[in-house]
C-alpha cells in the first residue's frame, strides 16, 4: 500500500483545512487508518483515527475541532480541521495497519504551519 498525503499548508489561527490520504496499490477498505503528527522537537502522536467500519477516535487536543472520514470508492481518508491553533503546527502523516496489527505503510507527511 502506498499512501499519498495533500493538502497541508500555511494558515491562520481560526482557519480550516482539509487534508487527504489516498492509496493507491491495494484498497483500504479493510484497513485501519491514523492521522498522525509530529511538530519540531517532539514525538509524533496519533490525532485521529477511523477504522474499517467508520468508528473513530480523536486525541483530546483535537476533539470537537478535527474530523475525519473516508472514501473507500475513492481509496481516500480525510483530515478536516477547524479552529486551527498554532500548537497544531506539525507534519501530519496518514497510516494504515490490517486488522488488529500495527501502522505498516506511512505516508510521506504533509506540513501544517499555523500562524497567530
């Protein structure tokens, strides 16, 4: 499976944006796919997660802010963020892992810079 993130960018606190992962190499549905991030200096840490089903998990920091969905017809997960703050600045990577087994292909990561 190879993972392509978009979407990332430059905005201002309070802004959206919306970020997409889309496979390509072998359909997804059955996969469990992470919004992951890492900002400068820190560890990456998942922020949202949507299984094969459509249940979701979101990190505290983010809940009630950031949304995400999928596509199966188009092999596609998505990121919507809201309210952006720039303690949201990171490189934000998407993730699929089969079944109840670890993240096993990453995407390249795309950047989110918030400004005040």
């Amino acid at each position: 499976v190879q993972l392509q993130a978009s979407g990332g960018g430059l905005v201002q606190a309070g802004d959206s944006l919306k970020l997409s992962c889309t496979a390509s190499g072998r359909t997804i549905s059955s996969y469990r796919m992470g919004w992951f991030r890492q900002a400068p200096g820190k560890e990456r840490d998942v922020v949202a997660r949507i299984s094969s089903a459509g249940s979701t998990y979101y990190a505290d920091s983010v809940k009630g802010r950031f949304t995400t969905s999928r596509d199966n017809a188009r092999n596609t997960v998505y990121l919507q963020m809201n309210s952006l703050k720039p303690e949201d600045t990171a490189v934000y990577y998407c993730a699929a892992a089969a079944g109840g087994l670890s993240y096993a292909y990453w995407g390249q990561g795309t950047l989110v810079t918030v400004s005040s």
